[in-house]
C-alpha cells in the first residue's frame, strides 16, 4: 500500500474545507441492518460488528457514523471488528482490522456533520496519519488528534488494533484555533500526562459499559480534562497567554464555567471584564462559536448530565432547568431536543424509567 501513502499525504495536504466529523469503525455480529452507535452528541449505545470485506467496513462507518472512503489491497482477505461504546457527548471506538486505508475526503465532508476531534491510541501495529500538511508515524502507545472537519488519511500497512475517542471540539475547553495546531502530530511522548491519557483511554471502553449514563458522563469529562491538561502542557498554553486576546479568552472561558447558573448575557461578561461588548464579540470570531452559544450550549451539558443522574431523580426537569437559566419549559424542552434529539421527559423516561 506504498503508493497509497503518496497519494493519501497529497489528498489530506489539500486546503481547509467546511466542517463536518467522522469516526473509524469487537464477540461482534455482523452488519446489521439498523444503525449502530451514532457518533453525534448524545450517544449512549454500545454496538458490536464483524465486516469480512471492505463494503461491509465501509457500511458500518457510513450508517454508523459518517461517510469515509475506506480501501485496501484486492488480494488479501479483509475483516474488521469493531466495538463502540457511548458516554454522554463522547464517544469510544475499539477497532481491530487488517491493512487498510481510511481518506476523509472533501466529498465525504459534503455529506454531513461538523466540529468533532478525534483522539487515536495505537495498541497493536503501526499507522501513518496525515493532515493539514502534517504527515506522522503512530506506532504503539502514541496519541494522535485529527480533525473530522477537514480532509485526512490514516494508512494501516499491517494488522492494527487502536483506540479512537470522538467528541466535539468545544468539550476540550481550549480554543480550537490552538489545538488544530496539533493535528496528525504524535502527542505525549516528550510529557509525563501522555502515559496517564494513554492508560486512561485504554480502560474506558471495557470498563464504562457497565455504567449507568451519568456515570459515563462523568468518566468522559475526567477523560477530556485530561487530554485538555495534556494538550496545554504541549502547546504551552500559559506561555501563550501572553498574547492579551488569548489571556482575555482563557479569563471568559473560566467565568462562564464558573457562573453558568447566574444570569449571563454577552453585556454582563462584557461589563464584568471591562470590555465592550463589540470587542466581546470579536474574540469569540475566530473560536467558531458565539458568546450566547457557548453559554447555551455548556448550560445545556449541565443539565442532561443531571436528567441523567438517578440520585436526582426526584427533581423536576423544570427545576433542573431552571438552575441552569432555563426560565421557560417549552423554550427549555425545545432547545434540548435540538441539542440531543430528544426532549428532556423522553431522555429521563428512557434512562430512568
């Protein structure tokens, strides 16, 4: 597959396109006829697969996930198993395969989704990933972050068994524009936290799926607040905060955590930090998101993780909402259902009966 890496390091050096995500697809059955795990916000499922071709592969990336293109060499048998677990807004993926070769192309990145970071832990054999220029070999034990909004390759010459972890990009707490700094470069292997997130990931998916949800919640966050230890730790992030706008950004980024249960508006934060709200707002342009949907959004996680949670059962979700700035039910119930694809009464009564 030689003449694959050539081309795939050409295909994912390509410009910057429109975002969208993806995620690799184990005693597993084979591909079934409904959807597997979705790899959107909220999954929660577990699933198990066998492919014994490439389509088949192909099939359970496309309906479980999200388009790739995915190849191999004609003359070798092929099959894959593939077991994905979800825990709130993340989601993990084990994968055992032989030779193959995943592209995330600008066709596949028509087809849908956006704003996603994925995490790879090699186990078992090694792999190239390139993107956005950047070309890496990932050998057992690496971590590697690539973008589901742009186009990449990852070529497997051999048997491989790795460990993806997908969650969308405003989770890490970081700003994006940073930690896409770090895409298809191999992570942890000059800092002391690389060990602790590869031992981390690697336990998550066969000890989460005996959890229940609000459970997995919380493992999920423990593992994205490590990776976001880590990856400032190598990009360096308080040296960086010597740039006035990306202090500013760090400083708004802990208040609204800190205060998502007082009123906040881009006025308050604004007056808060003796900013205008004009310069507010021009911070935020280059994060991809917006002051009022970031605010939305983190209030929102709040309080699906607490809908989750058994020892608050005896809340209402009115009131649950209402800690978190939702004044409004029906406005509440909608904007959930946006966010999660259910409502907030379907979401307990599935969980919690």
């Amino acid at each position: 597959m030689s003449n694959a890496v050539t081309a795939a390091t050409t295909a994912a050096s390509t410009t910057r396109t429109a975002p969208t995500t993806a995620a690799e697809a184990g005693t597993p059955t084979r591909v079934p006829a409904g959807r597997a795990l979705a790899g959107g916000t909220g999954a929660t499922g577990d699933s198990r697969l066998r492919a014994e071709s490439i389509p088949e592969f192909r099939d359970i990336v496309s309906r479980s996930f999200v388009p790739l293109m995915v190849s191999a060499d004609g003359k070798q048998s092929f099959d894959a198993l593939v077991h994905t677990t979800g825990a709130d807004t993340a989601v993990f993926t084990h994968l055992q395969t032989k030779p193959h070769l995943v592209e995330r192309t600008p066709h596949t990145i028509a087809a849908g989704g956006s704003g996603f970071f994925k995490l790879n832990l090699l186990l078992h054999g090694n792999g190239i990933l390139v993107q956005d220029g950047r070309e890496t070999v990932i050998r057992p034990g690496d971590l590697a972050l690539y973008d589901t909004s742009r186009p990449y390759s990852l070529v497997f010459e051999e048997a491989v068994s790795n460990l993806v972890m997908m969650f969308p990009k405003d989770r890490l707490g970081l700003p994006t524009s940073i930690v896409e700094e770090l895409t298809a470069v191999s992570l942890g292997t000059d800092c002391a936290l690389g060990p602790m997130v590869s031992s981390f990931l690697a336990q998550v998916p066969a000890t989460i799926t005996s959890l229940p949800l609000h459970a997995r919640a919380q493992v999920a966050q423990s593992g994205l607040d490590l990776l976001s230890a880590l990856l400032s730790t190598v990009l360096d992030v308080e040296a960086r905060e010597q740039d006035p706008r990306q202090a500013q950004l760090e400083q708004i980024y802990r208040f609204i955590d800190e205060n998502l249960g007082a009123e906040l508006t881009p006025g308050s934060i604004a007056a808060a930090h003796f900013m205008s709200t004009r310069h507010l707002h021009s911070l935020f342009s280059d994060t991809g998101t917006t002051v009022s949907a970031l605010i939305k959004d983190r209030r929102l996680e709040k309080c699906r993780t607490q809908i989750l949670n058994p020892a608050l059962a005896h809340r209402t979700i009115a009131g649950i909402a209402a800690q978190w700035g939702f004044s409004d039910p029906a406005h509440f119930s909608r904007v959930f259902k946006a966010r999660f694809g259910q409502s907030p009464s379907e979401l307990r009564h599935q969980h919690l009966g």
